[in-house]
C-alpha cells in the first residue's frame, strides 16, 4: 500500500520522559522513515525541554491556541537549568502559523496562557529522540542547560 492513515481515536498520546508533555509520534506510528513527525499538547504551564538539533530542520505548526516560542541565542546568562540565554528571542504565533527552526538553533515551546495549545511538529532527517538511550556527550550537546530547563515565564 503506498499511504498509511491513523485515525485520531488510534492514536497512542504519552506524556515526554523529561517535562511530561503529552505527544504522540505519528511518524512512528505511520512507518515514516525519512522525517519525524509529533504533535505536542501543552496544557497552561507546560513547555517543551530547551534544545538543540545537530542536522534536523524542524517545521513548527500551532494548530490550536496562541503558541509561545523562546528560540537563538548564545552561552548562558542565568543558572544552569534556566533557560535564560542571551541573544535569545521570544515568539508569540497565532494559530495556524508557522515556523522553521534550522539545525543547531536553540528552541522551546511553552505554554504561559491560560489555554491548550497544540503542536505539529515535523523535523527531517530524523535524528534519535529518546533520551533514556543517549549518551552523555550528546545529551549535553542537545540540551546544553539540561534536559529540563524551563522558560522564566513559567518557573515559581
């Protein structure tokens, strides 16, 4: 069969081993080889970890709510872990807007309205995404202020 379709009912939504974000891999589900695809539902409060790709472009689409997007910028300003670099901008996109992230461009995606927002996002070539089976020197690389750094808009 040359196309593959998941319905919304079969999709299989877990929450990130780092920020507990809820995702579903739909590229993973559909048998795509050749890019990565995820939606990402943050819920008020929530956001995305603080990285980094080494070759993936990343294509960001805000399907539903107001999308908050911290990304760029330099060494660090803050302490480690807060995600306060300098340099770095922070985007309000309307829904349905778009934003391509190149590689090796810092990125997160948060959430500090008082709505769900709702994330496509589609990343090529795939690289590995589980954390659990990183090495050191590449965790690091990819999340230089940890892999659970949170914007200032939402630390307490």
């Amino acid at each position: 069969m040359s196309y593959t379709v998941l319905s919304a009912a079969d999709a299989f939504w877990r929450p990130s081993n780092q920020l507990g974000v809820l995702n579903t891999d739909l590229a993973k589900q559909l048998g795509a080889t050749a890019m990565g695809a995820r939606m990402w539902h943050l819920r008020p409060g929530q956001a995305s970890t603080w990285h980094r790709h080494g070759e993936e472009q990343e294509l960001y689409v805000v399907l539903e709510g107001t999308g908050r997007v911290r990304i760029g910028g330099g060494a660090a300003e803050g302490e480690a872990g807060t995600a306060e670099v300098a340099g770095a901008e922070r985007l309000t996109l309307p829904p349905l807007s778009a934003l391509l992230v190149q590689p090796r461009t810092l990125r997160q995606v948060f959430n500090d309205t008082d709505a769900d927002v709702l994330w496509l996002v589609v990343g090529a070539p795939p690289e590995p995404a589980n954390t659990l089976e990183m090495t050191p020197e590449r965790l690091a690389d990819m999340y230089p202020e940890g892999p659970r750094s949170l914007p200032p808009e939402l630390r307490g």
